[in-house]
C-alpha cells in the first residue's frame, strides 16, 4: 500500500478524540498507537488487543508520524464516504 492510501486511513475529525488524528474515524489515536509501539509492543501484540485494527492502520500511523516530523506541514483530505 502506498504512503498517500495509508494517509488516508488518518482522519481528523473534531467530535472524534477533540480532534486529534484517529484511524478511519475510530476512537483509536495515532498518539495512542505511537505509543504502544515505543514502549515496545508489536503490530502483531497491537492487532492481537484491538481486534477491530488492520496492519495498515498501524502502518498509517507510523506513516503519519514520518510525515509529520519531515514536512513543514501535512495536509489530510477527507475521504468521501
């Protein structure tokens, strides 16, 4: 899956999570999955506690990550239903 498809898996809403970026509008933050994978948890220990999560929603938040700290700014656009 390339960068801009997994990008779109990361929506920003504000009635979801304050409006902090979430996975596909679910109540599950990118901050969130950040840190369960730098304390040390697996993708596989991550989709193994949150059935309802895809390994490219992992993906997509690590995706997220590297774009954020490497462009000056990262735009989302909304997918349409």
């Amino acid at each position: 899956m390339k960068e801009n498809e997994l990008l779109q898996r990361i929506t920003i809403l504000p009635e979801v999570c304050h409006g902090k970026p979430t996975i596909r509008g679910l109540r599950y933050t990118v901050e969130g999955i950040m840190e369960y994978l730098s304390g040390g948890d697996s993708i596989e220990d991550i989709l193994a506690e949150f059935e309802d999560l895809q390994r490219e929603d992992i993906l997509a938040c690590l995706a997220y990550a590297t774009a954020s700290i490497s462009a000056k700014s990262v735009v989302i656009l909304p997918v349409a239903a």
